[in-house]
C-alpha cells in the first residue's frame, strides 16, 4: 500500500479547517495536527494507523470540496 506523504502533510497543514474540526472528522488527536502545524513534531514520525486515518478522512473532505489541496 502506498501513501502519499505529502497529500498528507497538505491536508494536516491546510488552515482553512481547524484543528478541532480535521480531529474529529479524521479520528486523530487535535494536539497532534496542532504539534505538526506548529513543527512541534515530525510528519515521519506518524504511525502508519495515524497516515490510514487521515488519508481516509482527508478522501471524504476533500470530496466535499473543504480543502485547498
């Protein structure tokens, strides 16, 4: 299965939602899309589980036409 890292770390980084609404339409933890807007922690330090949910997630917002990517 392949990733793509820096579709991502685009959606992770896209201000335009917040970091409570990607939490909780994604399934991760608001301090760690916090921690990696801030460079407080690494984009490869992400579990793979972590990339699973927020490539899902990301499909489902993006499809809704919620992002800038």
């Amino acid at each position: 299965m392949k990733i793509d890292t820096k579709k991502i770390e685009t959606v992770l980084t896209d201000n335009t939602i917040s970091a409570y609404r990607l939490a909780k339409e994604i399934g991760i933890p608001q301090s760690t899309i916090t921690r990696l807007r801030k460079k407080d922690r690494s984009f490869r330090n992400l579990t793979v589980e972590t990339l699973e949910k927020v490539k899902h997630g990301s499909i489902k917002i993006v499809s809704r036409g919620e992002t800038h990517t």
